[in-house]
C-alpha cells in the first residue's frame, strides 16, 4: 500500500481538482492510496489505517498532516489494545479488534462531525464506551461488535434511548454536535493541519 | 504499626472492628489511566462492579495506614494494570446517600465491601445491553459514587511512602440543629 503522503502528493500533481475520488460523508471506502477510510463532513477522508495521518481536498490542493483530534482517538483507542481478558474481575474481556475497530469509527465520524473527542472507556463485557458530556446534554454510547447502545439525555429531558445494528452516521452526530456543542464551527475543527514537509515527504 | 501487625494479621487475628464507623474513611485504588478524564476527574467506570457483582472493593483508612493501603494496591499490579493513587469517602457520607459498608476481612484485614445496590449483569460477551436502560441505572450509581468520592492522585507511586499531605480522615460533622437525637 503506497503510504498516504507519497499518494497524496501524486495526486497533487497528476490530479490536483480530480473531485471523483471524494467519497460520501461518514461512508467508509477504499481511497485511490488502497486504504480504508471515513468521508469526512469537508470532503476527503480520515484515514483509519495509516498511523496518526489524515488527509482531504479543499477544492484545489491536496492537505496531508495530523488532524489533532484523530490522533488522540487513535492513541486512546490503541492503549486499549494492551488490555488482556481479567483486566476487571475474572470473568472481564478485553475489547476485541472488530470492538476497536468499531469504536475508532464512531469516535472519528463524530470528530468529524464537529464533536470533540469523547472520553473513551472499555466496559468489562469487552464493549468500548464512547461519551461526551457538556452543559448542555450527555451523549453516551456503548459499542460493541454487531451493535451500539446508549442515550442522549439533555438538562430537564428523559433520556433519548439509543440501540441500533451497525453504527450512526455522520447526519446523527452532526445534530448531536450543533446540541452538544452548539457554538461549535467545523470549520475550526479542521484547522489543526501539519504541512507535508514537517512529515518528512 | 499499623502496617506490622494489621496488615499481616488474618481474618481470625484481625484486631479491626467489624462494624464501620461513619467517621471511617474508605479507600478505592485507581489502576487504568482510562479511569481518570483529562481534567484529572475519576470517571464514573471506576466504580464498576465486576461482572455478577454489586459490590466494589475498598480499604478501611483506620484498619490500614495509608502506607499500607499504598502497599495493598501495589500488590494487585499487572504489567497491564499500573496503580495511580486512592479515591477517598467517608463512611457516614456513603451511608447518607443509601450505599452500605461491610468489612470483608475473609479478603484481608482492612478490606471493605462497598455495596451499590445494582448487579453489573452478566451479558452477551462483546455486546452492550440490549436495553439501554440497563446502561442508565447501573451508571446513575456509579455516577452518584464519583460525586462522593475525592480523587488523590499519587505523584510518586514508585514510592513506598504516602507523599500526599492531604488528610485521609475528615472530621464528622456535628449534628445540625433539628437532628433527631437519641434520647
């Protein structure tokens, strides 16, 4: 697999407004590089792969660097893999890959939806808990390997109960993101970019 | 002293009384860094029964030094499993808000159950709760724990020695005027 900044700069160079490789927001796909990705809300992708890098296209030029947030999703999730089945009482299960896997998905669409990186905690049935809590709401989701539950709960509300196959996709956390966070810009989430030469490219 | 002759003692040879005084203080260790938030807050998960279980363990401040509790909590290290420090409660604010205390010294001398009152209930492996709710109940407990509980990070857990000058033992409060009081 070509690494993501070699191919970023390709395309720079052989196609620097080639808008067919944008793939849908929260839709996972195979970029033109051949890693696995998560369409982000600005066009592009949030790689899940490469390590610690992200990239998209602003119209014109192709961005490569280390979005802020995906890093330190990534970290949290990565610590998690160190967890060995016992970690809490005897019959505790560490979080498998495909848990893993589903969580750093839904941590990153929500990222990129404009939510900040949710506290992120194994559960001793091997599930992954996703929260995030502000003044105004708490969102919390519990993932594991076939299904997520859990609930949006706002001041003075009962409880949204959240249970679903699969996971949420981008539209959800964007209404999320404008509850949770609603002085929150996108635009500003995507300004944390290195440029490809502090990578070493 | 405490730590020569309380902590080695066994349940028949512990010198502690059984019965938890409300102005005890009792001790839970804290081991994964995905326990504490970022703003340096224990989360609500650290007070997570093992699965079947509806008690967590904790550590009788008057039973064991902080020393001792410091050694105790160093004992259950794992290569994955690095011990950080205590939270702390006293017994009567524990007990006002419904949860129950008992010793469990079968465990060792100075050793504590903390009862929540809720099972973390055995499910499909993998899997969250069908029911969200289940969710809900068991973490409004463990949420009501965290507001109880004072997070003392310990800065040198390398350590054999508490560094920490902060008091493990908080004075109870005196009986506020309209109380009932026993005659």
């Amino acid at each position: 697999m070509t690494s993501l900044a070699t191919c970023a700069l390709t395309l720079s160079t052989l196609h620097p407004l080639d808008a067919s490789v944008t793939v849908a927001a929260g839709g996972e796909a195979m970029h033109p590089c051949g890693s696995l990705g998560i369409g982000s809300a600005r066009g592009g992708w949030l790689d899940l792969d490469a390590d610690m890098v992200a990239y998209y296209v602003d119209g014109a030029t192709w961005h490569i660097g280390q979005l802020t947030e995906t890093v330190e999703v990534r970290k949290a999730i990565g610590a998690l893999r160190e967890l060995s089945d016992g970690w809490h009482g005897k019959s505790s299960r560490a979080p498998s890959e495909q848990v893993l896997h589903n969580a750093q998905k839904m941590a990153m669409t929500a990222v990129s939806a404009g939510l900040r990186v949710p506290e992120i905690t194994p559960n001793p049935h091997g599930t992954v808990s996703l929260e995030w809590e502000t003044v105004h709401g708490t969102l919390h989701l519990e993932i594991g390997k076939r299904r997520l539950s859990g609930y949006l709960r706002t001041p003075g509300n009962r409880p949204t109960l959240i249970a679903a196959d699969g996971g949420l996709d981008l539209p959800y956390f964007k209404s999320v993101s404008a509850l949770l966070f609603p002085s929150n810009a996108v635009s500003v989430r995507f300004g944390v970019w290195n440029s490809a030469l502090s990578l070493g490219v | 002293m405490k730590l020569e002759y309380l902590q080695e003692s066994s349940a028949d040879t512990c010198l502690c009384p059984i019965e938890i005084s409300d102005g005890e203080s009792v001790a839970r260790a804290i081991f994964y860094s995905f326990h504490i938030k970022k703003s340096g807050v224990i989360k609500w998960q650290a007070f997570k029964p093992d699965i079947g279980d509806d008690s967590i363990s904790v550590m009788r401040h008057p039973c064991l030094s902080e020393v001792a509790c410091k050694d105790r909590a160093k004992a259950m290290v794992t290569p994955q499993k690095h011990y950080r420090g205590f939270s702390l409660a006293q017994a009567y604010v524990l007990r006002q808000k419904g949860f129950e205390i008992a010793d469990s010294r079968e465990l060792f001398c100075g050793h504590a159950d903390l009862h929540l009152g809720v099972t973390n209930q055995p499910q499909e492996p993998d899997e969250p709760p069908a029911d969200p709710n289940r969710i809900i109940e068991l973490e409004n407990v463990c949420r009501s724990l965290m507001e109880i509980f004072s997070f003392y990070q310990d800065l040198m857990p390398e350590s054999q020695a508490w560094m920490d000058q902060r008091p493990w033992l908080w004075p109870t409060p005196a009986p506020m005027a309209g109380d009932a009081l026993a005659p």
